[in-house]
C-alpha cells in the first residue's frame, strides 16, 4: 500500500536527523510559530511528547507554560479504540508511557479537558504537503477524534508541527483525512487557511 511505503520512508528519514540537527530544529521551531499570529492568540493548546525522530515541541510547551497558557497531551483513550483524550499538563504532572512508549499524563477526574475547549492543536505527523494534508503514525488517532472538525462543528485550529524533510509533492487522501490550517517547520511556516 503507498501510504504505508511513504510512511516508513518518512519516518526513516526523520529518524536519521543527528542529536545536533534535532536540537537545532527544535529551536527553530518555537521562532517560526511565533512569527503566526495562531499560537500568540491561542490560550488552550494542545501540544505532544516528541517520539520517532518527530521535531520536539519542549520549546514551545515551555513558551506556553511562561505565557500563561494552558497545556494539553493526547493519552489513549481508555475505552474508546483508537480515540484520544486531551489531559492537561503542568511542569510536575504525573506521566507513564503509553503501548507505544510515549509519555501521557496521568487521567484524574479533574485534568480532562473536552474538544470543544481546545483553541489549538500541534499535530505530531510522518508527513506533510504544502496544501496541509497530513500523514500519521497509521493508528487514526488524530483522524477520529477530531472528527467533529470535519464536520465543521468545532473551530479548533490544527497545526502540525514538522522537519523540513518531512515535505512531500502531494499526498493522496482519504475521506476521513483531517485537513491541517497551517504546518511549521523549522525554516517555514505554511498558511493553509
Ligand atoms: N508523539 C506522539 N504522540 C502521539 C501520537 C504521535 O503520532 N506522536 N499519536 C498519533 O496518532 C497518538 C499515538 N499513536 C501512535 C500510533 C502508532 C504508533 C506506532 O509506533 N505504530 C507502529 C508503527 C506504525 C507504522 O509505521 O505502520 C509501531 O508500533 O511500531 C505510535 C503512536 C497519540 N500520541
Ligand atoms: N473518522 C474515522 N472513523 C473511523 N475510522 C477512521 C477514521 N479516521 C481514520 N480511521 C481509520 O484509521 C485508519 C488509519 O488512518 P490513517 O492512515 O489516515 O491514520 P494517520 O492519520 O496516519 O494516523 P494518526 O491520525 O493516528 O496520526 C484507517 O484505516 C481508517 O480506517
């Protein structure tokens, strides 16, 4: 299947990136958001723990946390299969890793933090084109849960967050596909509407 052979090339290729060149990225990161007016405005964002070579969101989270602004990670959602919940995070929240090694808060019945809240969500990706499609881990995590964006009845910025090489010509879609409104990369910030 095409999707999964772009997939693992995009992923190789992120995962080859050196500490030095990760490092560097991550920097640069935080200086291309901040030059769009989204994640200024924004006060709830959702954000992700960097896995597989993925461009490391720390940085910004950091910016969040300093601004006043609300913090949120994606954890798997207990009972619904392939869905996510967004929980929030504080610098000394408690994490564990996920079935995939990822770091997620801890669920209580007091950090959960519903969609509709949500100003702004930083999409972790495999990779992306210049007319915001977005390709992920495969799971359909991101897909389903925000599903409701499709429909447009939520007004949630999506925005994900990538290296330069994780740019493709064009990548096919599928009906379920979310569209991303913009994609920063280290060098650049891409404005999708
Ligand atoms: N940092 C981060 N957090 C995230 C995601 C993500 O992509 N990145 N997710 C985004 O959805 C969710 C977790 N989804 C994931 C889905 C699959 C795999 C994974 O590693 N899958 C296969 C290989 C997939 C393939 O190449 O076909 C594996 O287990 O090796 C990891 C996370 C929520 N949190
Ligand atoms: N809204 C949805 N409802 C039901 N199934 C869905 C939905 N979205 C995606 N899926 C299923 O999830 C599977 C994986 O989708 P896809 O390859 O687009 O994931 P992805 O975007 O790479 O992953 P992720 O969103 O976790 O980063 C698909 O086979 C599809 O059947």
């Amino acid at each position: 299947m095409l999707r999964q052979k772009i997939r693992t090339e995009y992923r190789n290729k992120r995962q080859a990136l050196s500490a030095q060149q990760q490092s560097t990225a991550a920097n640069n990161l935080l200086t291309t958001c901040l030059s769009s007016t989204t994640l200024a405005q924004a006060k709830t964002i959702a954000c992700y723990i960097a896995n597989d070579g993925e461009i490391d969101p720390k940085a910004i989270i950091e910016y969040c946390w300093q601004h006043g602004k609300s913090v949120l990670l994606p954890v798997l959602h207990p009972f619904s299969k392939g869905h996510l919940l967004f929980v929030e995070y504080h610098p000394n929240s408690a994490t564990r890793k996920n079935c995939y090694g990822i770091e997620e808060p801890i669920v209580t019945t007091t950090n959960l933090c519903p969609l509709t809240n949500i100003q702004l969500i930083l999409t972790p990706l495999v990779a992306f084109d210049a007319q915001g499609n977005r390709l992920g881990m495969g799971g359909g995590y991101y897909d389903r849960t925000l599903a409701p964006i499709r429909r447009d009845l939520l007004s949630t910025q999506l925005i994900g967050l990538a290296h330069n090489c994780q740019q493709t010509d064009i990548l096919l879609t599928d009906s379920w596909d979310i569209p991303l409104n913009g994609i920063a990369t280290p060098e650049q910030y891409f404005d999708v509407g």
